[in-house]
C-alpha cells in the first residue's frame, strides 16, 4: 500500500526510490573503499623483479641493465 503526502506530487515515489537507490550505492561504494584500504595498490602489490621485467618487456631498458639490475635486486 502507497501512501499519499500533501506535496509529494504525482512522482513523488520516483524520487523516494532515486534517493533510497542512491543510498545504496553509497553504502557499497563506501564497503568497497573501506575493504581496499591496506591492499597496496588495487590490492596487488608488485615487487621490484616485477616492475623491473615489465620495464625491460617495454624496453625501457635493455638486457645488459636488466641483468645487472636483476643481480642487484636478488643479491
């Protein structure tokens, strides 16, 4: 049963159901920002042998600095 307010008007429920939608959204938003918090990035944290293979597959840097930086990082 809907019940009728004076000034709630004709669309008065699509604007309940809009703001209740919204609220919603905003406590999953707000789940899912808290529940990120400490993962690192995006909740995957790279370490350096990672960044450092990714840098050499975009050749950024070439197999002779890649290897001297490798044993650098492992040693």
């Amino acid at each position: 049963m809907m019940y009728w307010y004076p000034g709630m008007g004709l669309y008065g429920w699509f604007f309940m159901v809009i703001w209740w939608a919204f609220i919603l959204v905003a406590i999953i938003a707000l789940i899912r920002w808290i529940s990120s918090q400490g993962n690192g990035e995006n909740g995957t944290e790279r370490n350096p042998l990672d960044i450092l293979k990714e840098r050499y597959a975009r050749g950024e840097i070439d197999k002779k600095e890649f290897e001297q930086k490798k044993r650098d990082l492992t040693s």
